[in-house]
C-alpha cells in the first residue's frame, strides 16, 4: 500500500505598497517563504523554491487592498507562527495581513475568485466622456475599440462582464467585473470605453492619471450570493 505524504494548506492575505506587477508579487512571496524557516511543501518545477499559488493576478500599474496566496506546508504548522516567520521575512513593501488554515481541497482564490472590485479614481471630467457613467454602463453594450500597431482595429464587447459601474464621488468610480468561463475584462478598458480611449492590442495599459486599486474579491456561494474572499 502506497501512502501519499500529507500537505497541509496555509491561506495568506496580505497587501502590498504601490503598484508591483504580478511576477514582483511571486517573487517576494517566494522570498519570505524561503527567509521564514518554515517547513515547505517544494514546488515541482524546483524543489528549491516553495510551492505556492497567488492570484488571481494584479493588472499592470494597478494597486491593491488585498492580496492572497496559498502556502503549502510538508508539516503543521501553527496559524500565529507562519503569520509572524512569514512577517518577520518579508521584503519591504509586502505586509502580511493574516493567516488560515484552509482544508486543501478547497480551490485556490485564483480559481475561488469570480468577481473582483475597482475602485478608479481620477479627474475624469478632463477627457470630455460623452455620457455620465453610471448611464453610459447602463447601455445593452460596452464596446472598447483595441488597435493594433498594424492599424487593424476590433471592437470587444464588456457588456457581460459587467456587474455594476457606480460613481461613489465625482472623482471615484466603481467598477465590478465577474470572470465569464475562462475569460474576463480588465478595468482600464472598461473606462476607456466610457471615456472614448482607443486601446493597443500590443502591449499593456494604463491611464497615467488614473488610479486604479483592485478593493475586494468575491466568490459566489451555493445559493448565488457573492461573498467576500
């Protein structure tokens, strides 16, 4: 009888100073693992590093409330010791917020996550929008215009991954956006089509003078309601 060696799941919140791309974030997850002493399960692409799953990913240039990962152990460890070896460990910038045990069945946030929170903030009056938003996001489509270096364009409907689009102040808008299948829309274009912006198709995007902070991640219970993870 083969037995398989036992991993038990940490689930870590955390945040994170300023705007870090998606693979700053797993590098300094992975450092305060490795710095922490703790007994890590090894990833299988190395079995140096830590095994881990962060996610699901920021956009680029967007700032965040909270982050989560999952960690995994080869032996128990205690909720209040990770938190403070994982604390203790951190680079700068990243701030360990709180730690769980979670049974390892249960699906990682990247794959937990459906609908997740934008808080946009800006002088939006600056780009003329032809439409107040909250009216312009109540329209049957949202089309976003992306173009290509090429001069080829296309025009993509955010229609169904919108939620709900709410200016909280003249100069906060926000934004709630649900994966559909394996696919989803990011914030900045969802802005860009309510104020008349055009997209590349080639590289990454952001408004320079635009804030955008993902606030909240959902998951959506047995009986259809969403539940902040």
């Amino acid at each position: 009888m083969i037995t398989s060696p036992k991993i038990y799941k940490m689930r870590v919140a955390f945040t994170v100073s300023g705007s870090w791309d998606h693979k700053r974030i797993f590098s300094a997850l992975r450092s305060a693992v490795l710095g922490s002493g703790l007994p890590f399960e090894p990833a299988k692409v190395n079995k140096n590093w830590p095994r881990l799953a962060y996610g699901p990913a920021l956009g680029y240039g967007q700032y965040s409330l909270g982050e989560y990962a999952d960690l995994y152990f080869s032996s128990p460890v205690k909720e209040e010791e990770t938190a403070a070896a994982l604390a203790k460990a951190a680079p700068r910038g990243l701030s360990v917020l709180r730690v769980a045990r979670v049974p390892y069945a249960l699906p990682s946030v990247s794959n937990l996550a459906e609908v997740s929170q934008y808080g946009v903030e800006g002088e939006f009056a600056r780009y003329a929008p032809a439409s107040a938003a909250e009216e312009f996001f109540a329209q049957d489509h949202i089309y976003v215009t992306v173009r290509s270096t090429t001069g080829m364009s296309m025009q993509r409907d955010l229609k169904p991954f919108l939620l709900r689009a709410k200016m909280v102040r003249p100069d906060k808008l926000e934004l709630l956006l649900r994966r559909v299948g394996e696919k989803s829309a990011k914030p900045e274009h969802a802005v860009a089509a309510w104020l008349g912006q055009e997209v590349p198709a080639e590289e990454e995007f952001t408004f320079e003078d635009l804030k955008f902070t993902r606030e909240v991640l959902y998951w959506r219970d047995g009986a259809g309601e969403l539940r902040a993870v």
